[in-house]
C-alpha cells in the first residue's frame, strides 16, 4: 500500500481523514445523519468498524428523501431491522476500491450477496442496483483507515 498522506476529503461540512475507521468519518458528515442513524438502527456499527477494509457507497439525506414518503421511518423501527440491514449491507463491497479501481461493465458482489454493476462515463462513476435504479458517486475516494467510502446520490435496492 502506498503512503497516505494525511490529508482528507471534505464531505458534508467535516473533514473526512483516513486516520479514522468509516463510522467516525461518517458521524460527522452533517449530509449522512439519515444513514448514520439507520447503520445504528440496523446494529451495524460495531461490523464498519471492523478491520474490513470495506468499500461503502454511501447515499446522502437528500438520496433517502427521494425514497417514498415514511420509507424511513418505516425501516428504522425494530421490526424492520432485517430489511434495513439488507438494504444498507448492498451498500456495502469487501475490500477497498478506489473509483480508478472501479471499471465500466464490472459488477460488484455486495456484502448483502447481490450486484451492483458500474458504469463510468470519463470520470464520472454510476451504480446500477438489482432493480434497475442508478446511483451516481458525487464526491469519491473519501479514504478511512479500514476502507474507502463513496458518497451517492441515490439509495440502491437490492432485489430482497
């Protein structure tokens, strides 16, 4: 692995350092309060920050707040644990993959067990999810100390 530097990424208002696991980068996003609150809810803390390394496509508030109304609140209650957990595991890839990592066509298996398919146009990285909704990455290679995490503009659905 090549020297990091410690320099940052800015997202949402924090600085995004690789010094810190994905979680505590995460945290202090004020434009990730929606996921933060749901890896909470979906008991999924204690995994992103774990060793991984782990690549997380990581949906804004403002990708939940495209989802119908009440889909959140609905999926942050206990009973819905199993489906939250589902939905926010597709967000997830084992390893550390840098968008210049990431290749037009490839398909990536998620930690939840389905694909997502890349799409790049020049520098521009898109996802498509198993029921044909697109994410694009708006800001990218936001490095942690146990993976890499790449802000999304749009939530993605897995099949389940």
């Amino acid at each position: 692995m090549k020297n990091m530097k410690m320099s940052g990424v800015m997202v949402g208002g924090a600085m995004m350092t690789p010094d810190k696991d994905i979680v505590d980068n995460a945290v202090n996003s004020t434009d990730h309060t929606t996921l933060v609150a749901a890896v909470k809810a979906a008991g999924l803390v204690e995994t992103l920050k774990g060793t991984g390394p782990f690549t997380v496509f990581a949906p804004t508030n403002s990708a939940f707040d495209k989802l119908p109304a009440g889909t959140v609140n609905t999926l942050v209650m206990p009973e819905n644990k199993q489906k939250l957990t589902t939905i926010l595991t597709y967000h997830v890839v084992p390893g550390r993959l840098m968008a210049a990592d990431l290749r037009d066509g490839q398909t990536l298996t998620t930690v939840e067990g389905e694909m997502l398919t890349v799409h790049r146009n020049g520098n521009m990285v898109m996802l498509h999810d198993a029921k044909g909704g697109m994410a694009n990455v708006t800001i990218a290679d936001v490095v942690s100390k146990n993976g890499v995490t790449h802000v999304i503009d749009t939530v993605l659905m897995p099949t389940k």
